[in-house]
C-alpha cells in the first residue's frame, strides 16, 4: 500500500470553494488497553470533559500520559513524528486549506502552520479547547470553530484540501455524523488522516465507556481507505502502538 498512497494522495490541489449543572468530572483513563464496558443504568455522554481550564491542562486532556510516558514528551515526539508522515505522503503548501478535527489546544494546527504554511480550520466542540488553540496556536491562518459554526461555514463553500482526527473520533457519541461532517467539508478525493484509538472511549458522567462503534465501517461508508500502519517503536509507548492506528483515507462520496 505504501507505493499506492504516494500514487494516489498526489500534491495538493490548490482549494476553491465546493459550487443544568454539570457533573463533577470522570478521571482521565491513565493506560491503554483496558476492557471498556458499554454504558449500562444511567450513564449520559458528557462531554464537558473536555473543557480545559488552562493550556496545561488542554495538553493533558489532549495527550493523555501514562507510566512511560508524560503528556510533554508525548506532545514532542508524536508531533514531530506526525508532521514528518504527513509530509512524506502528501505535498501541502501554503495555498492550501487543511481540517484538523478534534483539534484540542491546536497542536498539530500549530505544528502543520509553522511547518507548510498552510491555513487551518480547527473543529471542536468544547469553548475551552477552542480559546486555548486560538491563544496556543497565534496565527491569522488559523481559526478555531464550533461544529455548528464548522456546519454554516461548509453551507457558504468552504471546502479543504486535506483533514487529520488525531485522538478525536473514538470519543465522538456519534461517529457517523461527524465523519460526514467531516466528508462533505473536503473536496473530492481529498485525503484525510486518522489517528485514533482501537477502543471507544465516550466519556459519560459515570466515566469512560464503549458503544461498540466500528469507527472503520463508519469511515468505509464515505472514505476509500489507503493505507494502515502503527506508530513506530520509540515514537509511542507498547500500550498506545497496541491500542492504536494510523490510517490513510480517500474522500469518496
């Protein structure tokens, strides 16, 4: 596959535009590889999990640590290694528009800008997220949005070139609206990269638990996948390259 992807993820084209009180906080889950049970009695999706009180936090909420590993040294070593992929499968520039779903404290947008120069549009759905990539991030090429606000800007044309989740989509309630949310926001034929873990992990009030969504099906339904591998020794901790993807997808309808 790794002839293929280079065929078929060509240079980027340049874009044109397409014709009641919240509960008190589940622990973030602290290792990978862990039987999830599905939400049973009176679980509720709750997401203002992910609503950072400062940058720090953002990046914890973001990249999770464990014993091997802290969120700092995760936050360099998986951001380095990420642009590096992205930039030997694809050719992205300055011209081009990029999604960066789940964007969190807009650690790749930051990383993607400085690197290619590119423009990024980051979708999240927690305020906190979003004013801390906004400040993290501190570039007019980049804006931080709402799903909603990423909706109304899809409906006036906007279309991207390119689109990465990283650590986002297994924590989604629903998965198939926001992968096509995130299908009809590319052009078509436009790549789109996935990082993501193999378990669902939908943050409820009682905690972290799994639906049992095959994210890979839902991803099929729009998108022709390309590639798959797992991050490099070195990169990722034993746990999180067992527990964890990266794959290549082609926009398709």
């Amino acid at each position: 596959m790794g002839g293929l992807i280079k065929t078929v993820l060509r240079s980027l084209r340049k874009s044109a535009p397409a014709a009641a009180a919240a509960p008190e906080a589940p622990p973030l889950i602290q290792a990978w590889g862990v039987a999830i049970p599905k939400p049973e009695g009176g679980a509720v999706y709750w997401p203002g999990i992910f609503e950072a009180r400062d940058l720090e936090n953002a990046k914890e909420i973001a990249l999770t640590p464990d014993d091997a590993m802290t969120t700092a040294q995760r936050w360099g070593v998986e951001t380095e290694f990420t642009v590096e992929h992205i930039a030997s499968r694809i050719g992205v520039n300055e011209r081009n528009r990029v999604i960066d779903f789940g964007c969190g404290p807009g650690r790749m947008s930051r990383a993607l800008i400085e690197r290619f120069g590119c423009s990024v549009v980051g979708v999240d759905i927690a305020q906190g997220m979003r004013e801390q990539a906004t400040a993290y991030v501190g570039s007019p090429r980049f804006q931080a949005v709402s799903p909603q606000e990423f909706d109304a800007m899809v409906a006036q044309g906007f279309a991207a070139d390119f689109g990465l989740a990283c650590w986002s989509l297994q924590h989604c309630i629903y998965p198939a609206l926001e992968i096509a949310r995130i299908a009809n926001s590319l052009l078509l034929e436009a790549p789109f990269l996935l990082i993501n873990g193999t378990l669902r992990l939908v943050p409820t009030n009682v905690g972290w638990h799994s639906d049992g969504e095959d994210l890979d099906a839902r991803m099929a339904e729009r998108f022709t996948q390309l590639e798959r591998l797992q991050f490099p020794e070195g990169v990722a901790t034993p746990e999180v390259i067992r527990a964890s993807s990266i794959s290549w997808w082609q926009r398709r309808l």
